[in-house]
C-alpha cells in the first residue's frame, strides 16, 4: 500500500485541467441560476477513464484528483457574493489580483480550518457524509474495472455519459446563443383587465440538469414560488398600482416583478436561512466544539499513513501566510478610498478580524452540516445573508464613528467593504463545506490525509486563477442583473447572479437605510406561514414537503429559469418511477443495485449538459468580448457576432422570434426524451 501513486504530477496536471473545466461551468451556472453542482463524481469518473491509460494509476491517484477538481469547483461560490461589487457600481471589472487572493486566501483558510475537524467528524463520527460516500463508491468500483455486457468498465461508461450529455448542450447553446437559430425561452402574456399574467417556459439544458439534481421535492416547491409571484402578486399589483400607457405589458410585470415581487422573495428567503440555520443550531455548536476541541489537541500525526494530517507548524506557517495576505489584499481595497491612513487601517483590521473569527465559526458549522445533510444541500446561501448583515451592521457602526457615511461615496465604499468581506467568509465557508467530503471519501478509500490537504490546497489555488477571468468574460459579455457594461445589450441573455443581487440590496439597503421594508416583510411572514406549512407535513409523515428556501427561490428568480428548473424535476421523477416499475418483483438487492446504476447514469448526462452548456456560454462570451475590439464588426452585430439571425427569416418566411421559440420548444423535449431514455438504458 505504501508503494501506490498518490499525488503525482499527472495526477495535480490532469486535475487543475478538470479544474478549469468544472470552475468555469459552476461560475456560469451560478451567475445564471443561482446553483452549482458538485463535480466530486464527474471528476471522478474523468480521472479514471484518463488516467487508466496510463501505467501504474491507482485508486489514491484518482482520489487526489477528484480531491483537487472538488475544491476548485466548490470555491466558484465566492460568486455569490463578490459580482455585487459592480451591482452597486464600485467596481466597473472584475480586479484580477484582489479577486484571486480573496478566493486563494479565503479557500486555503477553509482548508486549514477544516484539517483539525477530520478526526473528530470524519474518523470518529457517524456523520453520513453522503456525496463522500458515493465519490468512494464510484472510486471502487471504477478501480476495480467492472466490465459490462458491451466490455465498457464503469468508469469509460461514465465518462461517454457525461461527454454525450457536454456534446448534445454544447451544440444546442451554440445554435441558442452563438447563432440565435432557437430561441432560449418563451413567454405568453395573459390580461384580465388590469391584472397581468405570465405564462413562461426556459429552454436551458442546464437549468433543467440542475433541476435533474435538485430534485423533485424542492423542484415542485420553486414552482409553487414562481406561480405565488406571477399568478398572484404580480396581477395584484398590476391592478392596484399605475403606469404609463405606452407600456407594454410584459415591461410593466417585468418592472413589477424587480422592483417589489423580486423582495418578497429576499424575505422569505431570509427568513428560510435564518430558520435553517436555527434547525442546525445544535450540530452547529458541536462542530464548533469539535473545531476547538481539536486545535488543543493533537491532529492526528501518527506513524499510521492513513492518520497522518498536515503538521501543526505546516497549519499556522501557511495560516499566517493566509492572513498576511489578506492584510495586503483589505488593505489595497480599502486604499482606493483615500482615507486616513489611522481610519484605514482601523477598517483593515475590522475586516480581516471578521473574516477570520467569522471564517473560522462557518468552517466548522458548514463542516458538520455537510457531513449531516450534504454539500449541495448545505445552506451557504444562509451563511451568507447572515454575513453581510453582521458584516454591514459592524461597518456601519465603526464608518459613522469615522464619519464615513457622511458623503454618498463613502456610503457606497463602506457598502463595497461589507461585500467584499463577506467574500473571503463564503470562500472559507463553502470550501470547509466540501472539504470534509472529500476527507471522508479519502478514508474510506485509505488515502494519506497530509497529502489530500495538499490537493486540496492546489485546487484553491488553480481555481482562484480561473475565477477572476471568467467572471470578467461573463460580465462583459452578458451583464448582470441591474449592471451592464455598456448601453444596448441584449436583456435576454443578462445573468441573474441572484444571490449577489439579494447580498448587494441587503447591504445597501442597511447602509442607506432603505430596505424595502413593506415587501420584505411580507416575504418575511409568507416565509414563516411555508415554514409552519412544512413542520406540518414533516410531522403527517407526508412525501411531500415545502422548503422554504426553495419557495423563495422561486418567488426570487426569473420565471424562464424556475420552469426550465421545474422539468428538470419532472425528469428525476419520471425516471425514478419507470426505474421502480421495470424493477418490480425482483430481489431488493437487485432492484436496489440497478436503481444506483440509473441514478449515476442519470447525474453524470445531467453534469455533462451543464459543463456543455456552461462551456459554450463561457466561450461564446468570449467571442463576444473580442468582436467589441473588431471595427469590421458593426456595432449592431457586436453582442451577437454569429447570428444567422437574417437567414432564419428568409428560409421561413415569417415571425422569426415565433420560429425561434418553436424550434427552441422542440429541441429542449426531445433532449429531454433522450435524456429519459438514456438514463434507462442502465437498467438490465
């Protein structure tokens, strides 16, 4: 055992290449949904299709691999909260540097902190840790070249099902957004006197993957969201409130649905993390308890290969490392401001101080989270809105000392450090919060702890490289909600970037003292009525349950994103209710062992749809970027440089946007029967 591949260069090379791959499609999807999807398991089954053409690969080189592509796909959440930098106008780009220190540093912290819990949650503890249960299982048994009936081992069947699924999503967007022969989505507008209603339909490969991974549950509860915002509150306020004439309707709901609905959806979603939060309070003070408990303790470096973590002077060497730079990097923030230099160091203080006590706390809470209901289902989201409340409210109180929220600049600033504060706590949050996984997934696998934290390490750092540019592509490619580069870009293909929209009106809202408070309590108390609503399912034992935090998302998110969702979710239940009936009547051992095939089967088409379709949306961005530097290129055409947009109309002859959306309808549901089909095909 001694004498097996670990961490080898092929190994680190093949995963920072995984790296840029799944970083890139999460800060996608993430800026357009709100989501990001574990890439543990795809990266898995990449590792061992490649790496076995190879000599001498083993299952702790697959692992170290997966290992560092997992932590480099996690760290795309830092963009949850840093694109509401340009929301609230301080940045008009995405600074390279500061960006990539805030990920690196706030990434590598998530990883020290978590390096004392292993033992303790990991070795010691019953937590089921359920994606790094999986990620081991995949690992055995694509290590031990199970062949089925057509002579494909596991792992090169995966890896064909995630390349078809990338393959079928990269065609299609390019056909959606390079060519703009379908159209992305559609919508019919209903009136029934004043009142307005939206009927909508997304045509994402992506989104509906995402709902594929979501589930169905919590996928029926976004769409109950999205019909409370726009068959409800959106036709009520259309009746009740004025505009102009000339208006159409869809830009009345459209202006509707942003201005009030959209903060509805915040209240019910803070009060669905905060709840969350509560639910977790007591596993919360025990990691907590865990996390001390284990630095006054020993780390676990036995002789043992299998125990031996990373040093306690390694730790505090690179700790401090860690915190020097971020010092440097507050520090070259907050020095844009021109402030005294007293006054501005006092602020650097206050922000690396929060960060790291505040980083610290989340580690260890979103740990043991992880380990009890998962990383995907784990709260992050929460963790964050609670951030930059704490956050704000403390640089409100240290800036009106300072007399920083004198002048509007100042108020804008102190509202840009808040943000971006709680940028490097959600770094060290949601990586802490994959982190674990992957630790467990290396002991049941017997990997060498130390050199897994190493991964670990490599993979913040690989991702932080990558993070700073693809948010700069995107941004100026497509825009974001409520920030656009320049005038005239096409509306529909705007990223949402929820979470950062919901972290930039929270902390403005505090700093200028003007939340809407008549809406967001009206989310607040809809949010705590679904949260009763659901305790009272929970408790008839009802399969169906109300997540609030879904609601609220739905309630949240632009309609063509939550109904592309919603099939997504329909898939899952589709596919698992023809799994259950082709299987009945055989042993439950067999049935259970096919189920798991089709379920895996079924997740890794869904990651190869949203790295497709992430993929093409990245490149396209940066198509789109370079043709703004092309004279030749009129300027009409510049946000769309390979629309065949004027062929379309002279092959049909009519209404292209009516052609586009029908082609758009056809494609998104015959990729979706194949995806059905597919999936199971698995079962025997």
């Amino acid at each position: 055992m001694n004498q097996m591949r670990e961490l080898t260069l092929r190994g680190m090379i093949l995963g920072a290449l995984i790296t840029v791959v799944f970083t890139a499609s999460n800060v996608y999807l993430g800026l357009k949904v709100g989501l990001t999807f574990s890439s543990a398991i795809p990266a898995a089954v990449i590792s061992m299709a490649v790496l076995r053409l190879f000599a001498g690969s083993t299952i702790l080189e697959n692992n170290m691999v997966q290992t560092q592509a997992s932590a480099a796909g996690t760290l795309s959440s830092i963009i949850f909260v840093i694109p509401g930098l340009l929301m609230i106008g301080y940045w008009q780009d995405f600074h390279f540097l500061m960006t990539f220190f805030i990920c690196a540093a706030g990434g590598m912290l998530g990883v020290l902190f978590s390096i004392p819990l292993r033992h303790v949650m990991v070795v010691k503890s019953d937590l089921p840790y359920p994606e790094g249960v999986a990620a081991a299982e995949i690992l055995k048994a694509g290590c031990n070249e199970q062949v089925d009936e057509k002579g494909n081992t596991s792992s090169k069947e995966g890896l064909k099902d995630i390349l078809f699924g990338g393959a079928i999503a990269a065609v299609v967007t390019l056909f959606t957004s390079g060519f703009r022969l379908l159209s992305g989505g559609a919508a019919y507008w209903v009136t029934a006197g004043k009142a307005i209603f939206q009927i909508p339909l997304g045509f994402s490969l992506a989104l509906m993957s995402a709902g594929y991974l979501v589930g169905i549950v919590s996928c029926v509860a976004i769409i109950i969201g999205a019909l409370m915002a726009w068959g409800i509150a959106v036709p009520i306020l259309s009746t009740i409130q004025e505009f102009p004439a000339e208006m159409s309707y869809s830009a009345i709901a459209s202006s509707i649905w942003a201005e009030d609905v959209r903060f509805i959806g915040a209240g019910t979603l803070a009060i669905a993390a905060v709840w969350t939060l509560l639910t977790l309070m007591k596993p919360v003070i025990e990691g907590i308890k865990m996390s001390l408990g284990a630095l006054k303790g020993d780390t676990g470096n036995s002789t043992n290969r299998t125990e031996q973590d990373l040093s306690p002077k390694t730790i505090l060497l690179i700790m401090g490392a860690m915190l020097l730079i971020l010092v440097g990097t507050f520090y070259t923030f907050i020095s844009d401001a021109d402030l005294s230099a007293g006054f501005a160091w006092t602020l650097v203080a206050v922000s690396v101080i929060f960060a790291f006590v505040m980083g610290f706390l989340v580690a260890a809470a979103s740990g043991y989270m992880a380990g009890l209901v998962g990383s995907s289902a784990s709260p992050i989201s929460g963790i964050g809105i609670v951030a930059i409340t704490i956050a704000a409210l403390l640089l409100l109180f240290v800036g009106e000392a300072g007399g920083l929220m004198e002048t509007a600049a100042g108020t804008q600033f102190a509202t840009a450090l808040a943000l971006f504060t709680t940028s490097a706590v959600i770094a060290i949050a949601c990586i802490s919060n994959d982190n674990l996984q992957d630790l467990k997934t290396g002991y049941l696998v017997h990997a060498t702890p130390w050199r897994q934290q190493v991964a670990l390490l490599i993979g913040c750092i690989v991702g932080a490289i990558v993070i700073a540019p693809i948010l700069d592509i995107l941004y100026q490619a497509y825009g974001f909600t409520g920030a656009l580069p320049r005038p005239g870009m096409d509306e529909s293909q705007v990223l949402a970037a929820p979470q950062a929209t919901l972290m930039a009106t929270i902390s403005a809202g505090i700093f200028s003292h003007q939340l809407e408070w008549t809406m967001i309590i009206i989310g607040l108390v809809l949010g705590a009525v679904i949260i009763v609503l659901d305790m009272f399912l929970a408790n008839r034992g009802s399969k169906f349950r109300l997540p609030a935090l879904a609601v609220g998302m739905g309630i949240y998110l632009p309609p063509s994103i939550t109904t592309a969702i919603f099939v997504g979710g329909l898939l899952s239940w589709i596919i698992k209710r023809r799994a259950a009936k082709r299987l009945a009547g055989r042993p439950e051992a067999v049935r259970k062992s096919e189920y798991e095939k089709a379920d895996r089967k079924s997740a890794l088409i869904a990651s190869g749809l949203i790295v497709g379709e992430s993929l093409v949306g990245v490149i396209m961005a940066t198509v789109i970027v370079v043709s703004m530097n092309i004279d030749a290129i009129p300027d009409d055409r510049k946000n769309a440089p390979l629309s065949l947009l004027g062929g379309m109309t002279d092959i049909f002859g009519s209404s292209t946007p009516m052609v586009q959306q029908l082609l758009g309808l056809f494609v998104f549901l015959f990729v979706a029967v194949l995806f059905v089909r597919r999936a199971l095909s698995a079962l025997k």
